[in-house]
C-alpha cells in the first residue's frame, strides 16, 4: 500500500482523555492513499452538512443535535482505536484541500470553528478544563471572595438569559474583547473591561483561540503548497486534492430509480412539473431553438438518461428536434454518436452519470450556451423572471434571490423546490436527478391520496 507519511504512530494517548484534538501540528503517521481519501470525504459529509443547515437558518439547539449527529453518522470506524486518527487525519487532509484560495479558506475556517463548537460543548467540564490549559490561556478562575462580591450581578445575568443559578458555579475573569459574541449577545456581566464568563460559556474563549489558531495555519498550509507539495506531489497527492473541493458526495443517479422509465409523450409534461430550473430552461431552448451547443447537451442528455429516457427515445427525442434545425442527415453524422456514447454504446463504453448540482455550478458557459446553473449563471433580473414563470410567490422568490446573493446556489434551488411543490426537503438539493425523483413523489404521493384505494367510482 502506498502511504502519504512512513512513521506510524498511535494519537489515542493525547489529550488528556479527550476525544477532541486540537490540530496544533500534522500527525506523524503512515497513511494509505485510500484512507487518505474516504477519511476526507467522510469528515467533508459532516462539514457541507453543517454548512447546508446553516444556511438554513437552524437554530442552536437544532444545530448541536444535527452536528453531533453527523459526526457519529459519518466519522466511525471498524476499530475504536483508530477514531482519534481518522479525525485528526481527515482534518489535516481536508486544511489541504481548502487552503487554496481565500474563499475556500473562509469557508473551512468557519464550518471547522462551528464544529469544532459543538463538539467541546459536549465534553465533560474537567476535560473542557484541561482543553483550556492546552491552548495556554492564562485564565484562571474567580476566586471565591471576589465571585461573593459580584454573585448578585452574576445571578442577574444568569436569570436574563435563562440560565441556571447554582451555588457552585465557575467563573473566569477574562478581557472583555476576547469574547465578542458573548459581549454582543449581553450575555456576561462586565467590570472594569473584564467579562465574567460561566463554566457553560467559557467554549467562546475557546473558539476565540482556536479560529485564530486555525487561521493562521491555513496560510502557513498555503504558502507550503505553493512552494512545496503542489509539485512534489503532483502525480499522487495533488489529484485528489484538488478533486476534494468540489467533490459531490451524494448517488450518482446513472439508473432511474425503479418503474421510472419515462415515454416520449409525457415529457413535455413531466418537465413542466419535476425539471429543476436549470433542465427546465435546457429543455425549453432546445424546444424553442431545436438545437443546443455541447455543453447544453450534456448536461440535459445525461440528466434525461438518468431518469428514464431510454437510448431509442432519447435518439428519437434529440433527431426530432434538431433535424428541424440540422436536417436529419447531419443529425445522424454529427450528434447521434455522441447520444449513444453517453449510453454507453460507443467508444470505451463508459456508461456516464448525470452531472450532480457542484459540477453545474462550478461550469463556465460561454456566449449561446444554455446549460451552467441559472441561480449562478443568470442575471437577477433574467432569475426572476424564470422563478416568476415557475410560479414560484413573491416572499418565496425573495429569499431565492437572497440565497443567490449570498451565492448559497444548492439552497436557493432547494427553497424554489419547496416553493414550487409546498413540501420541506430537508436534505437540500445536490443533484438535478434528486430534484425530479423527490418531485415525483411528492405528486405522486398527492395523487394517491386525492384516489385513494377502494374509493367507490360509481354512485
């Protein structure tokens, strides 16, 4: 097996007993390249979940559950021994992946720091305590003659916010500028420029030191990948790398989920009511245009293939449109090869999968191109007027175009799908085939109900 580092060694001694490392250096251990990559992409399904349902506005409570959640979900492993490393592991190969560039960087810092969070907030308090003195903070706590003398001030903060007041409490004594977010929120008592800080808070001076911590590391990463990995590994590492940051971690829809074939004379129809927008405007230019370039081609031939259309109506399908345009000759020289190729029927035979929602996003259309993503690729005004003729209401169309802004695509494509079709889709929208299969049975499901079984059809 080849491996990333020759020295192996065991991580489940650090830490004083705690499960959460704190990433100060890279591991000195030997790593297979496989477990180089799975171990990414299952800490990289933890990460893009946080990152989803913080674009969703969760609250706190929501959040912790669904973290720690993921966390268990996706960072197991066969062997108890090896959980420690495959955290630290996967984190030290995923600061890799998103030093690259300022937006990545931002973007892993934060979901990282929010992480990072809710993990030391379910840690008991001692080890919370020995996390604290790992970070070197010169912080000790408030000795009992000065807690007596501002006991009366700490129950009243304690009472505003909902906390429980407790004869034992702990408290630090810490500059009132390490710990912002407590400051803002008006969640600590503050004297003489000191913050009084509650044993159940002190994860805000925590995250303070390791946001700073981190950041600073992934401009050191940076600066080694320039200067060093990026062309020591270029054969090995760099390919994986680089495929990491926009990786889609979902199915890959190449088969049609069960008795979902789909006929040449329903999909007009089925466009209209499961297309999300960016096959629905595919499908309406090539209509209007009987004709799409490359790309356009691509991306709706594929997503056709994956929910049913079959190779003879997908020839069938293509030849009447752009035989209108082309002529049925040139069709059949030019285009049809190409069809049959994607099927697998041609050339090394590789059956394709459709394009998943980071593919689409991350494509560059150029001038007469149709395919890309129309929450990134349309202008707002061109956006609007699609979503309108979606029927997608006025509030809902609002916070599509607020998401776009932002430029949190995937969510905005999930909010239109849940505006268009009056149901929550909590998983978010990855994929253009995952659109159209839970569209579908979502009408499905409506259908059954308005003729359910036994209903008497006569009087």
């Amino acid at each position: 097996m080849e491996a990333v580092r020759s020295q192996r060694k065991s991580l489940v001694s650090t830490g004083v007993g705690s499960t959460l490392p704190l990433y100060r250096s890279a591991p000195p251990l030997e790593v297979r390249l496989e477990d180089f990559e799975l171990y990414a992409i299952d800490r990289l399904r933890v990460l893009k979940g946080i990152s989803d349902a913080l674009s969703r506005g969760k609250k706190p409570d929501e959040m912790e559950k669904l973290v720690l959640d993921l966390w268990k979900t996706n960072m197991r492993h066969q062997h108890s021994s090896e959980l420690l490393n495959k955290d630290i592991i996967s984190h030290f190969v995923l600061r890799l992946v998103y030093c690259r560039t300022e937006e990545l960087r931002k973007w892993f810092l934060s979901i990282e720091t929010t992480l990072f969070r809710y993990r030391f907030r379910e840690e008991p308090p001692e080890i919370q305590r020995a996390l604290m003195a790992d970070f070197d903070l010169p912080y000790k706590a408030v000795t009992t003659a000065e807690y007596e003398s501002v006991k009366e001030k700490l129950n009243q903060v304690a009472r505003a916010i909902g906390q429980p007041i407790t004869t034992d409490a702990i408290y630090y004594k810490v500059p009132f500028e390490e710990v912002p977010e407590l400051v803002a929120g008006r969640r600590v008592f503050i004297q003489k420029g000191n913050a009084y800080i509650a044993m159940n808070q002190v994860v805000s001076l925590v995250i303070t030191q390791f946001r700073s911590h981190l950041s600073k590391a992934l401009v050191l990463t940076n600066r080694k990948w320039t200067s060093m990995i990026r062309e020591q590994e270029k054969d090995r590492l760099v390919p994986i790398i680089e495929a990491l940051s926009t990786s889609y971690l979902g199915p890959d829809y190449n088969q049609p989920r069960e008795h979902a074939e789909i006929s040449l004379k329903d999909i007009d129809q089925i466009a209209k009511s499961s297309f999300p927008l960016c096959m629905g405007h595919l499908f309406e230019k090539l209509r209007e245009d009987h004709h799409l370039k490359h790309g356009g081609r691509m991306q709706l031939g594929l997503f056709l293939k994956g929910v049913g259309l079959k190779l003879d109506d997908a020839l069938a399908f293509w030849r009447a449109e752009f035989s209108r345009k082309v002529g049925a000759e040139r069709f059949e020289k030019e285009y049809a090869y190409s069809i049959r190729h994607n099927y697998g029927k041609e050339g090394k035979r590789t059956d394709y999968t459709p394009y998943s929602c980071q593919k689409i996003i991350s494509s560059t259309p150029g001038v007469g191109d149709h395919h890309g993503c129309p929450y990134r690729h349309f202008s707002e005004e061109n956006l609007r007027a699609a979503l309108t003729r979606m029927r997608v209401g006025n509030r809902a169309l609002e916070d599509v175009i607020d998401k776009v802004r932002n430029r949190h695509y995937q969510l905005a494509c999930t909010l239109t799908f849940e505006a268009v079709h009056g149901s929550s889709c909590d998983a978010g929208v990855n994929h253009p085939n995952q659109y159209y299969n839970d569209s579908q049975r979502i009408l499905e499901s409506q259908k059954s109900s308005s003729n359910p079984k036994g209903t008497a059809a006569s009087m």
